[in-house]
C-alpha cells in the first residue's frame, strides 16, 4: 500500500516500520538541537563562520560517535590560530570546551537514554550494538545499528521460543511496555475489523440492486 516500506499486514513487518519512522524522527530532532547549541556557542563566542560549524554539527550527528569527532575537530584551526580568539582566551576556552561537551552528552548520555525509552532498550545494548555493527560493516553498520537492534527485538518479541524470550530478556529495558503495546494493537485490530464489517454492511448492494443491474444486463445483451 502506499506509504509503507513492507506489503500486507503483518503485525511484526508493521511494528519495525513504524520503529524505524520514530527512530528517524527523534534523530532529525535530537541533531538539529545539537547543530542549533553548537552553532550559538560558535557565534556568541565570534568564531568565524560560526553558522557554518553548526550546520555541519547537526549533519555529521547522523554518524554515531565518528561524526561527532569530526564536528569538534574541523573548527579547531579557526578557534586556535585566529588572532582574536588568542587575544582573548576566555572566548576561546568556551569556544573549545562548549561544542565539545555539547556532542559529548548529546552522543553518549541523550541519544542512548531517548532511544533506549523510546524503542524500549537497554542503554548498554544500545552502546554494544554501535560496537558491534560498527565493527561488522563500519560506517554502514554505525548508522543502521539502532534500526537493526530495535527490528531485531521487535521480531523476538513476537517468536514464542524459550531462546528468543531469553534474549529478548536482555536488550528489553521494561516488558511491561511491550505488553502493553500488544493490548493497543489488539484493539485497534478490533476497531479497524468492525469497521471494515461495518462500510462493508453500509455500502452493499440490495437485493433489489443487484436485480435491477442483473435485468438491465439481461437487456442490454444482444439477441
């Protein structure tokens, strides 16, 4: 259908489609703030081109943990080796230590504690499947890292297999959350089967309808 990733209506393919929309928005969000703070503290502090790093701040923030690097190492000569930023080294002090405390907590306390409650994973399988991936497919697999575990944990949820529950047990942060999406979709696959029955029942045709249609027919075709 259109604006879905995966055909039909399975529960599971549904479930990871909608994680992985969550997970893009709350990353735009989360790196548009960083580039915001990061491009502030560029500006007030009159490091040239302030804007500029704040933009590739907010851009590179889609790289887990390598894109945040490279963000805080590209201004360093504008900060260093402008004159009047040496002239005043309060300024500069900011402009140095601000970016990079900013990106040190966006990307190893936020990111990981928004993701872990939002798709319902532990902090620390958030941070080992960065490793993991990363160290699979490299950048490639840093970006898709998160995605990859929060499908996975969606598709163990749903296999009734005493392994798949006991691996569930430790990337899940709470299973209560869990069951308690389960109860919504159930729901909402009720109200959604009542009222497919229900347009089905308001717009079929009479019997009368479907007389005058099979006469009309009957009259029409040639003798």
């Amino acid at each position: 259908p259109v604006g879905q990733t995966f055909p039909g209506e399975n529960e599971a393919a549904m479930e990871i489609e909608g994680m992985v929309m969550n997970y893009i928005s709350l990353k735009f969000l989360l790196s548009a703030m960083t580039g915001a703070i990061v491009g502030l503290i560029m500006v007030l502090c009159g490091v040239k081109i302030g804007a500029v790093w704040g933009l590739l701040a907010f851009m590179l923030n889609f790289i887990p943990n390598v894109g945040s690097m490279i963000a805080m190492i590209l201004p360093l000569p504008f900060i260093l080796l402008d004159e009047e930023m040496i002239n005043n080294p309060g300024l500069q002090t900011m402009a140095l230590i601000g970016p990079a405390a900013v990106q040190g907590y966006v990307g190893n306390a936020l990111e990981p504690g928004l993701f872990g409650a939002s798709l319902n994973l532990t902090e620390i399988s958030v941070l080992l499947s960065l490793v993991l991936f990363s160290y699979i497919w490299g950048l490639y697999g840093a970006v898709l890292s998160v995605p990859i575990l929060g499908a996975a944990k969606i598709i163990l949820h749903h296999i009734p297999h005493p392994l798949a529950k006991t691996v569930l047990a430790s990337i899940r942060q709470q299973e209560q959350l869990d069951l308690d999406k389960d109860s919504e979709v159930e729901k909402f696959t009720e109200a959604k089967h009542e009222l497919n029955a229900y347009t089905d029942a308001l717009f079929a045709p009479s019997q009368e309808d479907m007389d005058a249609a099979r006469a009309e027919e009957e009259g029409s075709a040639p003798a």
